[in-house]
C-alpha cells in the first residue's frame, strides 16, 4: 500500500512539474525559471496539504526525491520540450493526470492523520489543485481553475470522493485508487475534449 501511494505521489510530483515546466518554456523562461517553476508546481499542493494537517516538515521538503522528481522534469523539457510540445496540448495533459495521482494520494494522507472523510475528501482536492494555481500565478495568468465554469476542482473531488468511499467501506485498495485516479482523469479529460462544464447561471446583459 505505502509503495504504490508513494509512487503515484512521486509520479504525480514529476508530470505536474512538467506541466509547470512546459508553462515556463512557452513564456522564454531561462533553466532557472523553468525550475523554480516545475519545483512549485510538482510541490505546492503537497506541501499546502501537509501544513493543514500539521504534518511538519512537510513531506515535499523532508523528502529529497521529490526535489529531484521536479529537477528532472526541468531537465527534460529544457532540453526536450520541442518533442514534449509534439503532445497535444501537453500543459494541459499533464496537468490532468499530475491533479488524478494527487487527489488520491492527498486523501489517503490525511485519513493517515486522522483528518474526518468529508475533510479528508477536500485535502484530496486541495492537494490535485494547488500546484496548478500557483503554476498559473507565477505565470500571471488566471487559475485554471478560475477560468471558467469547467470540470477542475470538480474533477479532483470526484476522486477524493471515491478514494475516501473506497477506504470507509474497506474496498480493495489498490482496485479503489487507480480507479479513482482513473475517474479524475476521464472527468479532466472529458472537460478538455468535450467541453464538460458545470451549470452556470444565465446572466442578461
């Protein structure tokens, strides 16, 4: 159980930070900027999640691979971003599957620590969203998840939802987290391709 969260943790840690890698490339950041960025990215939910929880130091900063998950991405789309950007829309792509590994290992780290279902559910959420809003901040620009009435946050609580149903009603685990992770993404994926949204208000002019 505790090998295969810390390798969707790590895994998620390295293709959110190429996603704040990619964001970096496309605005002409210099290797610096590119990993600060992908550092930021891979980490920020993570670290916000544990300080919530009052697990200190938090586990991106005690951890030294998760620094070296993000350094490595760095390194890849420095030198490789030309074949990185032949992916459709690649920021956006990693992104999705970096929020599904993150909403599912940030809920079971805070049932860890005791933290109650519906709590432990937002965290999740918490953990998918963070390293893409502060991704977008650095950049200046909006939050994805503030752009538009879209399936984001939505999509990393699906998971986080389903994570916590599964450990309450002691499903299989490892049957329970891929297949939540597997639900945030196919909830990203669709709000990607497809344009799922939530319902807005209709506002005159």
């Amino acid at each position: 159980m505790h090998l295969l969260l810390s390798v969707l943790d790590l895994a998620g840690t390295f293709v959110f930070a190429i996603s704040g890698a990619m964001a970096a490339a496309h605005r002409r950041l210099d290797i610096f900027g590119i990993a600060v960025l992908a550092f930021a990215t891979g980490t920020v939910g993570g670290i916000t999640r544990d300080l919530l929880i009052g697990a200190t130091p938090p586990l991106a900063i005690a951890d030294p691979r998760y620094a070296l998950m993000a350094l490595g991405a760095a390194i890849v789309v420095f030198f490789g971003h030309r074949l990185v950007d032949r992916i459709q829309s690649p920021v956006a792509l990693f992104d999705a599957a970096g929020l599904s590994m993150f909403a599912v290992t940030g809920t079971i780290r805070a049932l860890d620590f005791g933290i109650s279902p519906v709590m432990a559910a937002v965290l999740g959420m918490v953990t998918g969203i963070g390293g893409g809003i502060m991704r977008d901040v650095l950049i200046a620009r909006i939050p994805t998840v503030l752009q538009q009435v879209e399936l984001y946050a939505t999509a990393a609580l699906a998971g986080s939802a389903l994570t916590v149903l599964g450990v309450t009603l002691d499903w299989p685990f490892v049957p329970t987290v891929i297949g939540a992770a597997v639900l945030c993404f196919f909830l990203r994926l669709m709000a990607l391709r497809r344009g799922w949204h939530l319902p807005a208000p209709r506002v005159g002019k």
